[in-house]
C-alpha cells in the first residue's frame, strides 16, 4: 500500500491570512513565465516578428485568467455538479477550495485561442 507524507497545506500563516503551498507554486510558475518571456523577447525571430513585452504580458494575463477560472469551473462542473447547480454563489467562494488541473488546461487553451 501507497504511504502519502501528510503536508500541511498551509505554508505560512499570519493570523486569518493564509498562503498555501499550491498558492506559492502559481505565483512561482506566473514569475518564471514572465522571466523567460521577456528573455525570449532578445531572440531575433520574436524581435523581427514585432512581439513587445506587453503582448508577454497579455499572454500572462489571460493565463492566469484561464488557469483560475478554467481550474474552478472545472471543480464545480467536473466534481461537484449537483451541489454548485443547488447553490450557484459558491462557485465564488474559492477560499474553501477546489481547483483542477484539466479545468485549468482548457481555461489556458481557451485563453491562449483568444489571444490567438
């Protein structure tokens, strides 16, 4: 049998304010983005094509909106369908929890097709 270590999902907490660990890994991956998209800008094929840093950042932008809103749609729609029909407000309610993964893939290929 499998033993998963028990991790506290919290990594830092100052009074009611809490930062989670998956919370530090969007923030990470957001800022490695934006680091290697403005380094790739100095490649001469994306500089000869007219590609600035703030289409580097709409690409970002509309990331981060696809991943959130994709991962949380997901959860409700993929998981929990019946509970988020019976109360729709707490699709809102994102401090409680609940992303997934495939949700935020089609968030980001949708947000991605869109800037396309």
């Amino acid at each position: 049998m499998l033993m998963y270590p028990q991790i506290d999902p919290v990594a830092l907490q100052i009074g009611p304010l809490a930062i989670h660990w998956y919370g530090l890994t969007y923030l990470a991956a957001f800022a490695l983005f934006m680091l290697l998209g403005t380094l790739r800008l100095r490649h001469v094929p994306y500089a000869a094509q007219g590609w600035t840093r703030k289409d580097v950042e709409d690409i970002l932008f509309l990331g981060v909106l696809g991943v959130v809103v994709g991962g949380r749609l997901g959860y409700c729609l993929f998981y929990k369908p019946g509970y988020y029909a019976a109360h729709p407000l707490e699709i809102f309610a994102i401090w409680q929890g609940g992303m997934s993964f495939h949700g935020g893939l089609l968030g980001v290929i949708g947000a991605m097709l869109w800037f396309a």
